[in-house]
C-alpha cells in the first residue's frame, strides 16, 4: 500500500531527479514535516513527499494516525525507516561529514551561503585547508529562491538550490571539508588562533576565519507567528514548496526580489497570487525586469500601503488580515500558504560577546568603516589598517550579507567570499610566513 501512497507523491529534489533518496511520509501543515522537506529540498536531496490525509493511509504505515508524534516517517531507498527523525539524524543517515577530519585549519568559514561557498572554492583551490560549517542548508537563503535570472553566466536564470549544490560540489572538488547541521554559537581568539565553539561543546580552531552566515529571516512580529511556522506560515520564497500549494491562493509578504521571483513562481499553478507590499509601488524595492513579468502576469495581485496585522486558524492557518496603512481599512483573507519575504536580520550575538565591532543594526563592521577620523579601533594590535573585509580582531573576516554595508545580491556575496580568501592569504603571509600563491588574482 505504500505504493498507492507514493503515487500521489511530489518530488521535491532541486536537482528534478526522477530517483528518491527518501521517502517522506506526514501532513501537510505539519512543521516538523515542513522542515524535513525545506532541509531536503535546499540541500539537493532527491526525495518524495507523500501526503497522508486519512488515518487509514498512516495506518499503513505502521502509525495510528495522521496526527501520530510518530510522524514524519523517513523511509530510504535501503529499506532504513525513521520516525519522527531530526535534521541532524537524517544528515547522518545522508552519510554528510558532522566531525571535522582535523585538528586544525588553515581558514574556518562560518556559514555556506554563496559567499561562504565562493570562499571554501577560492580557499580550498589556493591550498588552504578549509573547513565550512552550516548549520541548516547549503546556499543559505539563496538556496530558496525559485529562479535567480539576473546571475551572471545563466541566461535562461538557475534556481538558488541548484546554484548552490553546484557550489558546493566545485568546493569538495578542491578538498573544502563542508560540515552541514553544525552550529557555530561563540568565537574565542587565543595564540594567534580563531577558536569557534559549537552548539554541541565542540571546538573548530583554525589560523584564520570567515564569517558569511547571511542573515536570519524577518518575522512580521504578530501573536501565533511562531505557532503556525510551518502549518501554513513560510519564511523564503518557498521554491520547495510550490508544488504543494496547487492552485489554491498563495500570499506573499514582501517587495523585495526575492518575493517577485517568489509570486512569479507560483503563478504557474495558483489561481491567485498576492504580494503584500509595505511600500507605495515595487519600483523602489523590485529589479525592473521582474516589475514588467509581475505586472504583466494576469494572476497576480499586487496590494501596496498594505500589511499583515492578524494571522487566523486552528492547527494550521487558515486566513490573514490584511490593513491599509493609508486608509486603516481591513480585509480577510482566507489562505492556507503565506510567505514572508521582509529582508532579514544577522545572528551576531557571539560577535559582541567575543569583542567584535557590528553597527547598530547588528551588521559586522570590517576595514575603512572600523576608522574613526583615520584612526585604527581600539585594541587594534598591529601597525597596518585592517583589511578591506576583515573585522577588528585581525584574520577574523566578514563577507556577504552579513557585513556592514554589503549589497545585499547573490553575485556580490560570491565576489566578497573571494576576496576575503585574498586577505586570508596576506594575513597569512603576514602572521606565519606563508607565501601568497601565485595564482590568487581572483577571476
């Protein structure tokens, strides 16, 4: 009977295999089935998504019902059943490194979204002994969008998810090490060492360090956010989950890109898409050639002055409220699928405890913005400027969207991981004598 089950199945690989991996069977609605299918489908794992909508279906297999704790159940293409499995459970079973294979590093980067997987390339090619470490999804919030067509090399555009397993592949090629559900949570710096303490007591001690760990989605701060995470409430753009919405309406909350490939996306199979922007138009926030494939798309609703002030439901959501902010008049909406995609935040708590400089919005501060009337930070050892990505505790350095005044776009986070691996290499030569390769103009 499972068969019966898999028929109604969805792929939900990035790379559109035809073969799964695992099967995934549980509810739609469910967060910890959403965060085994988001992890799967960003990581590039071919897997099936089998819905169970009656307690006769999870009877068959081997649970009581579609609600059971039991569920999500994993079944691998080796016959290996898991129930109710974690991320990092499944990352195992994956046979993904979790155990750093050294003692030490030539350079840590912290975070595998484009500019952390630029820099494992360049580093790891350069011959540095190069460790990432990530603690959810390989491409980091690039990995979600749908369809990046504005990328440099890709005419026809590529999805972020396949972007970055190519990434990624290019990186374990050159021998990076790449270490997914592994959490970096605090930074000590001793005998000239970047010493990264993990989540689970661990320690990753390296001569010099990146920092590319993005930004941490935006909530819309609303009562029951964190209740329907999940179950009908979506941070991204979603790409994995478009398949799943069918043609019932889909919301999306945001101006940005990222939410203008989002509705684009599913436009193809919804009946109505609506993009809830806080602004007066998209031509402040949205490229311009996705505004003309947005305004041109019949099935596309674009409600500006507007946002979110109420989210409605049982188990799962079930309806918004949406508020003009000019007029203050209200509307429901009833939708199963919201997606926000507001920008997002840095997680760089660990910086402040650790003595690094971030702005007040939390951004870490690197090079010319750490000089203050031409002179250096506070504390500032040595007798050079810091370089033009490095932060103020000398060979830590920052790129991508976690940085203090970075553009906030997919090529400039995979320009700035390059660079930073050019400034490891001077900070290098210049702590230990290491000579620069000859080859690190970057291309």
């Amino acid at each position: 009977m499972q068969s019966s089950i898999a028929d109604n199945g969805s792929m939900g690989s990035a790379s559109h295999s035809n073969y799964s991996i695992v099967k995934v069977f549980g509810k739609t609605g469910s967060a910890p089935a959403y965060a085994l299918r988001d992890f799967l489908y960003r990581n590039g794992v071919p897997f099936e998504w089998n819905e169970l909508t009656t307690d006769e279906q999870a009877g068959q297999i081997g649970v009581d019902n579609n609600t059971d704790r039991r569920l999500p159940v994993c079944v691998f293409s080796d016959g290996t059943r898991m129930e109710a499995p974690s991320v990092l459970q499944i990352a195992e079973k994956l046979g993904w490194p979790h155990d750093p294979a050294r003692s030490e590093y030539d350079l840590a980067i912290y975070g595998a979204g484009p500019a952390g997987l630029s820099a494992a390339v360049y580093g790891a090619s350069e011959g540095l002994k190069t460790v990432v470490l990530e603690r959810w999804a390989v491409g980091g919030q690039a990995s979600t969008s749908p369809k990046i067509e504005n990328y440099l090399g890709f005419p026809q555009g590529i999805s972020g998810a396949e972007l970055a397993e190519r990434a990624r592949e290019q990186a374990c090629h050159f021998g990076a090490e790449i270490l997914v559900a592994v959490e970096g949570v605090a930074a000590e710096f001793c005998l000239r060492k970047r010493i990264g303490r993990l989540a689970d007591g661990r320690r990753i001690v390296a001569q010099a360090a990146i920092c590319a760990t993005g930004v941490a989605y935006r909530k819309l701060q609303l009562p029951d956010e964190e209740r329907f995470f999940g179950a009908g409430l979506y941070y991204g753009a979603g790409a994995g989950e478009a398949s799943l919405c069918g043609t019932e309406p889909v919301v999306i909350v945001g101006g940005g890109n990222s939410a203008g490939q989002a509705a684009l996306h599913f436009a193809r199979l919804s009946s109505k898409v609506t993009m809830v922007v806080l602004d007066q138009s998209l031509k402040s926030t949205l490229s311009s050639y996705l505004i003309d494939q947005v305004c041109t798309t019949k099935n596309i609703q674009v409600l500006s002055n507007t946002q979110v002030t109420a989210l409605h439901g049982d188990e799962t959501l079930r309806s918004i409220t949406l508020t003009n902010r000019l007029t203050g008049q209200s509307q429901t909406v009833d939708t199963r699928w919201l997606f926000i995609c507001i920008g997002g935040e840095p997680r760089t708590q660990w910086a402040a405890e650790a003595g690094i400089i971030r702005d007040e919005a939390g951004y870490l501060v690197t090079g010319p913005d750490l000089l203050q009337n031409g002179r250096r930070p506070d504390g500032w050892p040595l007798d050079r400027d810091p370089f033009y990505l490095e932060t103020n505790v000398p060979g830590t350095f920052a790129a991508g969207d976690v940085r203090h005044g970075s553009v906030k776009r997919c090529a400039s986070a995979v320009g700035e991981g390059a660079m930073a691996v050019l400034f490891v290499h001077h900070y290098l030569a210049d702590t230990y004598n290491i000579p620069i390769p000859q080859n690190s103009k970057r291309t």
